[in-house]
C-alpha cells in the first residue's frame, strides 16, 4: 500500500477488529514513520455522530486546551489577530478562546455549529493561526488537508498522540480507537518532521500530544516555556484580555434586529 504521506510503499504491520466486526489491516511507512488503515470504507458507519459517544473528556479537554492556546497565542503570536478553528466541532473551542478575549472562528463542514454561531470563518479574514484539535488522526488525506490549511495560514497548532517506537500491537494502545472505528491516521515524530521539511516551515512538539507547524523563527526555549508555565502565565493573560462574551452576544442581537 502507498504511503499517504511520502508515497513510499508502505508494508502491512497487523490486523485489528474494528467496530468489532471488521478485520481491517494497518500499514507501517518504514520511510516516513506513518501508520494508516487500509482504506477506510467503514466511516460512515463510524460516523453517526460528529462527536464519538465514547469521547466523555470533550469538554474538559476544551478547558485545558483553551488553556494552553491562550498562553501561546498571547506571548508568541499576534494576540489582537484573528484566528481560525479548524474541524471545530460543536464550537466549545472557539466560543472558550472568545470568552478568553480571542477573535476565534469556526470552520468544520462535518459538524453543526451549536456554540459559537455567528462566528463561522467566511474566507475573508486574514488569520495568524491556525488550531485543529484531535483532527490529524481523522483525516483519510492529511495532505490535502494540510494544504488546504496552509493556504489560510502558514502556523498550524495541532493535538494528535505520536505513534510511539516500537509500534504497539492491537490492545495495548488506546488510541487505534478500534471501538469507535475514527482513527484512520497515526503519525511518529519522522512523519511530522517529513510533514514540516515538505511544507518548508518548522515543528515543534510539547510532549506527545500538542504540536505547531510554522513559518515562523520561534526560539524552541521560548515555546517549551510558555507551555510549562502556561498556568503561571496565564494569570497575567486574562488581566490583559477582555472577554468578548457580552460583546458577541450585542452583536448577535443586533444581527437579529437588522
């Protein structure tokens, strides 16, 4: 099978049970270090939600991820830019990063937008970064997606559990997500740097979950700080930000009058 990352020919790794009655196969990139499904015909099925019944960490996540974005995005970004969630789900993200006193949007075609309407991204603003959370391993084409991003912004913060080394066999990694059948993708430390040297921009990783490409020189001390002491930092955040909670809400009104 071809790799979906560099091309090269991908060889099968095992096979896992998948929704619990689909034998599907996995294939390891020994080039880039990329693990993918066979195609994934069984997406529909997995899909009959946006958001898995198996997923009761969403909101705290949200909270947590909120979080770190707001640190980030005060002390290394511009933080009177605008920024785009990207397959933003129900909106949680983006309406905590308003409250927080961001200019968040939302973008996702495969989810309704309960919580931060108003707020969809139409294409026009110009945006300084990107964030997608738990995204990566969904997508069945990360490049095309990835340049799809790109072409809105070249700095993108992304969540995803790096494929640890060795590869681990079925039943001992909790993130195939066998049970929900979602996770088609699974990228190692080589994928991002491959992903990042293809894309000409630079990766950063904070543990094994949270990772930025960008087109920016950002000193690597600099991001690892920010990150470990985002909770010292973030206090300092919200004396500084103005909520835009009751702002959005007169103009949500006033949209309505007019």
């Amino acid at each position: 099978m071809k790799c979906k990352i560099c091309t090269s020919v991908s060889q099968r790794a095992f096979s896992a049970k998948m929704l619990e009655k689909y034998e599907i196969q996995y294939y390891l990139c020994g080039t880039c270090g990329f693990l993918q499904t066979e195609t994934p015909y069984w997406l529909e099925e997995s899909y009959g939600s946006a958001i898995s019944a198996f997923d009761t960490g969403l909101i705290a996540r949200n909270i947590g991820l909120s979080k770190k974005v707001s640190a980030l995005v005060y002390f290394l970004f511009d933080h009177k830019a605008s920024f785009l969630d990207y397959a933003g789900g129900y909106g949680v993200f983006t309406r905590l990063m308003r409250d927080a006193g961001f200019d968040f949007y939302w973008h996702d075609p495969y989810s309704q937008n309960l919580v931060a309407r108003g707020f969809e991204y139409d294409g026009t603003a110009e945006i300084d970064l990107i964030t997608t959370f738990e995204s990566f391993e969904h997508f069945t084409d990360p490049l095309a997606e990835l340049e799809k991003m790109m072409a809105i912004s070249g700095n993108i913060l992304f969540s995803t559990e790096l494929l640890p080394t060795p590869v681990p066999p079925p039943g001992s990694w909790w993130y195939y997500g066998f049970e929900h059948g979602q996770h088609v993708s699974f990228y190692s430390r080589e994928t991002l740097r491959y992903l990042a040297a293809k894309l000409g921009v630079s990766v950063y990783s904070y543990g094994s979950t949270l990772h930025l490409f960008t087109s920016r020189k950002i000193n690597p001390k600099a991001f690892y700080f920010v990150m470990k002491f985002r909770k010292i930092l973030l206090g300092y955040v919200s004396r500084s930000m103005k909520s835009k909670t009751l702002d959005d809400m007169h103009y949500l009104q006033s949209r309505m009058l007019n």
